[in-house]
C-alpha cells in the first residue's frame, strides 16, 4: 500500500460516500436513503458548529466528568518487567464506560433535527445504558432493543435503563443477541422514520454513522495523546484497545494514526479459541462482506450467511466491525489480534488486586494483550491502553466463573 | 427482449396487470419450491420473485424472518436455489424470475460468478434490497453485461432526485415499497400510492410495481388500478408458514389464495377496460 495513505489519512477517510477503501458505504434499504442524507447533513452542518461543540463540551466536562486521567500503572508495570503502563480510564466517566461521550454527541444532534423519540441497539446494555442516561435528561422519548439472550444475562443493567424511563425490548429473532437487536432496531427506524433518531453505539452502520461515531469518541485519543505528552514528555509506543464493533478502539487510535511511530493494537475476542470457531474476532478469522450498512470483516459461512459468535463479554459479541478498522487492517496501519476468554478473565484478577482497578471483561481483553506485550519491551517505552469501561457490569459473569451466584 | 419486458408487453397489450407473488426458497423444505412455483404460474402468477434467505434481514418483518430462518434450517444456498430455478426452466421457460434477497450471499459467491451462473440457469432480474445506486456500480455493470435486469425499490421516503437516479439504473421494472415500514407490517394508503406513482412517472417509462402492504384480493385490485404489477409476499408465507406441517399440501394452499387475487385484478381490470 502506498505510503501516502498515512500520511495524509486525516484528508481521505472516509471519502465522500463514506468509503474506507473498499469498506463502508451506505448499504440499506431505500426507505432509510432519505434518513440517511438527512443525517449526513445534519451533522455536517454542526460538526464545525461552535456552538454545538460548546454545548458538547460543556456536557463531556459537567456531566460525563471529562476529561479521563491517564493513570501510569506502577505496580504492574513493576510486575511485568517492561514497557510503563499508562490505562486511559474511559471507566471513570458517567455510566462506566467511553459510550457516553458518543450519546451525548448524537442526542444533541438529534434535538437539534428535531428528532423527539430515540432508539437504540444494545448488547451488555452499556450503550443502552448511556442513551437511556443522555434521553432522560433531554426528556426524549427512548426505546432499547436488546437481544432476549442479553436481556437475561444483564438483568441489572435492564433495570438501570426503565429506571431511567426507557423501554427495553426484547428481540427475540435469530440468534438473540447484539446483531439481532441491532436488525431490529432498523426496522424500527424504517417504521418511523419521520420523528425517530438512531443511536448507533459503535463505528459501524451506514455512512456517516462510522465517521461520526469515530469523531465523537475521538475525544479519548485527543486528551490522551496530549496526556502523555505532557506526563512523558513524549508519544507512546504503543496503543492497545479491545475491539468488539471498534468504538473506543477507534477513539484511541485516530487522533495518533499520523504518528507513525505509535503502534496500534485491537484485540478481539477469541472466546473459547479462534480453532473452536466460537469467538467473535472477525479481523482475525473472518472475510469480507454486508451487514448492517457496510462492508467489512465478517464472521460468516462460505455461503454469505452470518454465523453465531461468542465471547465472554457480551460487548465483544458482534460478527462484525467497524469498516475503518479493516480498513487500517488492510494497509497494515494498525494490528488486530486476539485473547480467549480464560486469558481475560486473568487480566480481569489481575489488574484488580494488582491496582485495585476493576475493568470491564471487554477491556480485560486489552490489558492482557499488554501484558504479553510489554515484557518484550524496554522501560524507556511506553504503552497506553483504553481502559474502556468499568467491570460491575460484569459481577454475575465473573462470580458464575468461580461458582457463586447472587 | 428481456423476459421481463416481453412479459409486461404483453400483459399491456391485454389491458393487464401483473401479479407478482413472492416466496423464499427453500421455506418450508427445499423440495417444495419448485413444485410451489409451478403452481403459482397455474394460479395467475405473470412474473416471480423468489427470496434468497438471509440471516440477518433487515428490511423483512416477523413473516419473512421465520421464513428465511426455516430455509436456513434446510441449509439452502444460493447456488441451491440457481438450481431450483434450472430445474423449474425444464417445464417453464416463459415466466420471468427475479431473485430477491440482500447483499450479503451475493458478495459471497462473486458478482460476476453470480451473474454468469444466473443467467445460465435462467434468472431474469435482482432486486438486492440493501444495495442503492451508490453502491452498484460495479454490480450493475456485471448484470448488466450478463442480460440480467437490475430492479430498484423506491419508498415513500425517496425525494426526487434519487427517483431520477433510480430510473437511470433500473431495469425491467420499478418497485414501489407502499409503505413506511418492513415487509408486512401495515395496510397501504392507496391514495398516497396514487399519487407517488405518478411521480415516479415522470422519470421512467418502466412498469411500475407495488408492494410491501398488499394482503387480500380487496387491496389488490385497489393497488391493480393504479399501478402495472401487484407484489404479494407476506400474506403468501403466512400460508406456507401455518402449512409447514403438512408441506404436501401447501402448493395448492398457496395457489388457491393467490388464486383468489388474480380474480379480483381480473375483475377490476375488466371494469376499468369496459369504463
């Protein structure tokens, strides 16, 4: 691949009909071509708004608490023998975890379209969580579609989104997960067009959903690369992200994809190993195709049909990803690796008693990529990882794992 | 002349509109297809569509959901149902079909192996619900360089100007969604549909057909009235779902209910005729 790419990313992705290469575009029915444009335009116009950014802003520091420290992790860092560890703690903000800061983004963008009801997908229900938290304080009508599966393993999470006024629905088409609730809450959207908002919870979707959802959350990458500057004085060697649609990856790595000196990880889910056929690591392990809007790696059978995943962590659980990651694939800006579900759940101990941090099971995915990693590095090198969200969500997973139940 | 055309020529010449049923392959077991689809010519069907399952349809209701999965179940494929359409081309070879599904099993097999195996066995036109103008470029090219007509939706959504776009890259005929919503979800406005076909008009002189909210021969005589082909899907799988159990028995079932609206199209196109 040419050079120029990186050099000039910024100025070329996506282009103007939302492609990353051959990956993205606009692949939905007619009926939602209107919707679509609308959308485009809509934000287009604010996106260079000061206004709407100040009001942003205003929200991301007052409400979400931004901006997220970065934290060295000295105790590990110690332990491992190796390249310092810095965790970005998107678990810090409002509601847990990086999801926020893109609700926020979209729910003022749908009051500015004049948009009163809003819909979403969720999978653990984090995203839900965080469109139910941003509805309620606009007073915006809010329903959730959740897969039947997902509604039983998150129970808690469920109860947090009616509390907040939402509906949860419960899909219970296909495989009763993510991609479900995600196919049900576009033909919710095809049915109302008119007054309804679709908020889409990761980088994926029809044009402009991945650039726009990326920009929002680009806001992690933006205050950390200025973060380890002004800690270390210099960028980090290493970025390190789990990737299940890719949102907070995405976040991360964009503002850093011009430095070509910062190396950039995504971790999938290996789930019971990628050999095993159940996981959830389309980078990795799948090929090319449509769903859900746009083209990118699939996990699917040689016929075109989508095939079921898993992870231990229902926000990896997704046969898809967002189109920029394999986009960044391709041109080898960014390296995609994966973790089983038994080595997350080791990092997930670790990173608690060691620090007495308790992360999510998505980003325990992340933290122990970097564990194997930073051993084969030096201590004058840094590695800079997405802590992407907080582990409560997960108590009943990780209590089951060891036998006990609440 | 493409079959299609040839088709609605002639219906055209008659005075007649064209009914067109949909029903998934493979659903409720593979074997029952092409048998269903024999007798959904001798019931009055001009032109058919025939679903290619997917896993994940998003633009269907619950109706075409449990068909797709029920094919799935069977384990049909695109190349299984290119070989239910050659093996339905032994006993007919004037009905046009048109493959109806999403993006997906196509990218799968290869545009161009698609188009090439397509038209050998005998497919007539696709209509890919999740693929706009935007992004056929080089899907339309292949169809096209293979004779295969490439059919488009338009919804009661699309503005002008993609109508014209639309129009530019259509072929065989225009397909009107009637409806805000998936497949089988509502009743159509007849004079909301009226009055957007007409619009349509103005930038194509394809055929025009609607779909998406026709249930019974009453709303498909309405629709008969005003546009040149009438689109049955989920009413026609509601059938082949409750006969599921007995599939012996289905083609005739179905046949007997789609019967029933070629009568009423008869019927109303024989009164605006003698008008």
């Amino acid at each position: 691949m040419p050079e120029i790419q990186i050099d000039d990313y910024f100025k070329h992705y996506p282009d103007e009909l939302g492609h990353f290469g051959p990956y993205g575009g606009r692949f939905v029915g007619e009926t939602l071509m209107g919707a679509i444009y609308e959308l485009e335009e809509a934000y287009k116009q604010y996106k260079n708004d000061p206004v709407f950014q100040a009001e942003m802003d205003k929200d991301l520091a007052d409400f979400v608490g931004r901006p997220s420290p970065i934290y060295h992790a000295d105790n590990w860092t110690r332990k491992l023998g190796g390249a310092q560890i810095y965790l970005k703690r998107e678990d810090l903000n409002h509601t847990g975890a990086h999801k926020v800061n893109n609700t926020i983004g979209q729910a003022l963008l749908a009051k500015r379209m004049g948009k009163t009801r809003i819909i979403a997908e969720t999978g653990a229900g984090q995203h839900g969580v965080a469109t139910a938290t941003v509805a309620a304080r606009l007073g915006m009508e809010c329903v959730v579609y959740m897969g039947a599966e997902d509604v039983a393993r998150q129970a808690q999470n469920v109860y947090r989104m009616k509390l907040l006024g939402a509906e949860v629905v419960p899909v219970q088409s296909g495989s009763k997960t993510l991609k479900d609730a995600l196919n049900e809450a576009l033909r919710d959207w095809v049915t109302n067009v008119d007054d309804t908002f679709y908020i889409i919870g990761t980088v994926a979707g029809p044009h402009p959903y991945p650039a726009m959802v990326r920009d929002f959350q680009s806001v992690i990458g933006r205050e950390a690369r200025q973060q380890m500057l002004n800690t270390t004085g210099k960028l980090p060697d290493a970025l390190v992200a789990c990737i299940g649609g890719g949102s907070n990856a995405i976040g991360l790595f964009y503002p850093f994809i011009e430095d070509k000196s910062v190396a950039m990880i995504g971790v999938e889910g290996a789930g019971h190993g990628l050999q095993t056929g159940q996981h959830s690591a389309p980078l990795s392990a799948g090929t090319p195709g449509v769903l859900h809007g746009n083209r990118t790696y699939l996990i699917q059978d040689t016929a075109g049909q989508i095939t079921e995943t898993h992870s231990i962590s229902a926000g990896l659980d997704y046969p898809g990803v967002g189109p920029e990651h394999a986009w960044l694939k391709d041109i080898g800006r960014a390296q995609y690796v994966t973790v089983t579900d038994t080595e997350a759940l080791e990092a997930f101990h670790e990173l608690t008693r060691t620090e007495g941090i308790i992360p999510a099971l998505e980003t325990s995915h992340a933290l122990a990529y970097a564990s194997k990693l930073a051993p084969t590095m030096s201590a004058d090198q840094s590695i800079l990882i997405n802590v992407s969200g907080r582990g409560d969500k997960d108590m009943h997973t990780v209590a089951a794992m060891a036998g006990l139940n609440f | 002349m493409s079959r299609i055309k040839e088709c609605f020529k002639n219906l055209q010449a008659d005075g007649q509109t064209a009914l067109i049923p949909y029903v998934t392959a493979g659903d409720p077991e593979p074997w029952v297809t092409v048998p269903l689809l024999h007798a959904l010519v001798e019931a009055g069907a001009d032109i058919i569509e025939l679903g290619v399952p997917f896993s994940d349809p998003m633009s269907d209701g619950p109706v075409i959901q449990k068909a797709c999965e029920r094919a799935l179940k069977n384990d049909v494929t695109l190349n299984s149902i290119l070989d239910m359409v050659k093996q339905f081309r032994e006993k007919n070879t004037e009905t046009p079909i048109v493959l109806m599904g999403y993006a997906n099993p196509l990218e799968a097999m290869g545009y161009e192996n698609f188009a090439r195996k397509a038209k050998a066995v005998g497919v007539d036109g696709v209509l890919t619900v999740d693929m706009p103008p935007e992004e056929s470029e080089e899907f339309l090219q292949l169809m096209n360089s293979h004779d295969i007509d490439t059919i488009f939706l338009v919804a009661p959504t699309t503005s002008a100007e993609r109508m014209q776009k639309i129009a530019q890259h259509a072929k065989g005929f225009i397909y009107y969604v009637s409806i805000k919503g998936v497949t089988g979800a509502a009743a159509l406005e007849i004079n909301e549909v009226t009055a957007k076909l007409e619009e349509i008009r103005k930038y194509t002189s394809l055929p025009l057909g609607v779909g998406f909210g026709i249930r019974d021969g009453k709303s498909a005589a309405a629709v008969a009235q005003v546009a040149d082909a009438v689109v049955v899907g989920s009413t026609l799988v509601r059938c082949i779902e409750e006969h599921a159990n007995r599939p012996q028995d289905l083609p005739a079932a179905v046949a007997s209910l789609l019967a029933e609206m070629r009568h009423a199209i008869n019927a109303r196109d024989l009164a605006s005729v003698s008008a």
